[in-house]
C-alpha cells in the first residue's frame, strides 16, 4: 500500500511565500499543500520581532492543526525574527528561507561580496549577514520597503517599480560592495520583480531562496513518494480573498480555484 502523501504548510504575510509554493510544488509534486496569507496584518517586514512572533506563531499553529506535517515559513521577515520560535513552538519540522538562501548565495558568488535586499526587518536583524559570514562571505544589506505594497497592488512591471528599483540598486551596491555578483532577493514578494532587477543590474547572478528552500525540504522529506494521484492545494488568506485569488494566480503562475477566509482571534 502506498502511504498517504505528507502534507506540507506555508505561510507568509501575504502572496510572497507562493513564489516558495510554486518552487516547491515542481520540486515535490506529490504532496498536500496549505498555503496561509496573512494579509490582514501585512506589512510584518515593518514591525517589531514580538509583533512579527506573534503574528507568525498564530499562523504556524493553524497549520500544524489543519494537519501538516512539516511547515515552511514561506517569509524572510518571520524567518529572520521568528524561527526559533516557531520551532520551539511547534511539534512538526520547521523549514526557514535564509540558510537555504544563503547557502544558494554562497554557491554563486566567485568573489564572496553579496548584496541582499529586503524588509526593514530582515535587515536589522542581520540574519543574512550572520548566516553569509558563516559561509565566508561579506553582504551589504539593503532594506527596500517600497517594493511589498508595490508587488501586492499587481505593480510588478510598471514604471514607478522600475524607478524605485534604480534608486535601491544605486544605494545597494555602492562603495565596497559595487562589484558585489551575487544579489539575494531577502523577501519572498521579490521574485516577482526579478526581471526588472535584473534589467538594472544585468552582470549580476539573482538569487531567491525559493528553489534552495524547495530543496531543503525535498531532503527532509527524504524519498517519500506516493502515487496517489496529483497534489492538492488550500489557500487561505485573512483579508479579501478575492484580492487574494486574482493577484495570487500571477504569483503561482496556475489557477487559484477557491480561497478559504480565515479569521484568528487575537
Ligand atoms: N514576504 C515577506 C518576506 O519575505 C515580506 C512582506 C512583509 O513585509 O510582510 O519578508
């Protein structure tokens, strides 16, 4: 008898973490995926590290009791300011963003300078930093807090972007770092505006830890594969779920059938 398939949560504040989802899903075809958007207290990438635990202990544990068997955090913000506690909080594995995305980074890059982007946040915690260094090599962090509600209004390919991304690539790889080749994309919304990141900065190798994350978890699931027919999709959100279906679709690049409301209490 073939074992049932695992069942694999995600969560990001809004529609970030699908660009996880949709690496991992072409990674790990046969499993169940729950994908949870917080989008009513989105932005998290510009609150304190309490708020963001809060916010994304109150998600993981909805997954956890829906069923899933291992949860990724589908968010550079809550990986960055969270993950220790969303594992010491839960009872299922746990799969973080940066190490994976770090490691990816590490990979790319021949002269060890790195630049990375990403929420206020992640920035100031370091954390990419922290885990690049262990890994020999030298980042410039560089927070771009224009760039979440820009991706979440459908604005990925609209000439304000493109003005905002020229001025935050000037100010990222400036002084030391202006020959940095490697550009990590610290935030799960940002895949999304690859194209015209790349169009600024055309020698440098992108680098977003939505295919290495995809890995990750495709190690520790080990060489569990069913057979039992395609993988399944929930997607919840916590504001409109219209919203959420019609801008999702772009996101994970197939069709979002229906979107469950969720409202957790505080
Ligand atoms: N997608 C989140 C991340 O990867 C950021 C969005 C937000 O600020 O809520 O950091």
């Amino acid at each position: 008898m073939t074992p049932p398939r695992p069942c694999i949560g995600l969560f990001d504040s809004g529609l970030g973490g699908l660009t996880v989802l949709k690496a991992l899903a072409s990674v790990v075809p046969d499993a169940d995926y729950i994908y949870f958007g917080d989008t009513a207290r989105l932005p998290y990438g510009s609150k304190s590290a309490e708020t963001v635990t809060h916010y994304a202990l109150d998600a993981a544990r909805h997954l956890e009791q829906l069923g899933a068997e291992m949860l990724v955090v589908a968010c550079n913000t809550a990986t960055a300011l969270s993950l220790e506690a969303i594992t010491n909080g839960l009872r299922i594995p746990v799969v973080g963003v940066i190490e994976p995305g770090a490691q990816a980074a590490a990979q790319a890059s021949r002269n060890k300078k790195v630049v990375v982007i990403g929420t206020e946040a992640t920035v100031a915690s370091h954390a990419y930093q922290r885990a690049l260094k262990k890994l020999g090599v030298d980042s410039h962090e560089k927070a771009c807090p224009l760039f979440v509600p820009l991706v979440e209004e459908g604005w990925s390919e609209h000439s304000v972007t493109d003005q905002v991304a020229r001025i935050y690539l000037d100010e990222a790889f400036a002084g030391d770092f202006r020959d940095a080749d490697v550009l990590v994309l610290g935030c799960t919304h940002y895949p999304l505006i690859k194209s015209v990141l790349q169009r600024w900065e055309p020698r440098v190798t992108i680098v977003d830890s939505a295919e290495s994350t995809a890995r990750a978890v495709a190690a520790k699931l080990g060489t569990r594969v069913t057979k039992d027919g395609p993988s399944g999709m929930r997607f919840m959100a916590t504001d409109s779920v219209e919203k959420f279906r019609r801008l999702g679709e772009k996101f994970l690049g197939r069709q979002i059938s229906a979107v469950q409301h969720v409202d957790l209490k505080e």
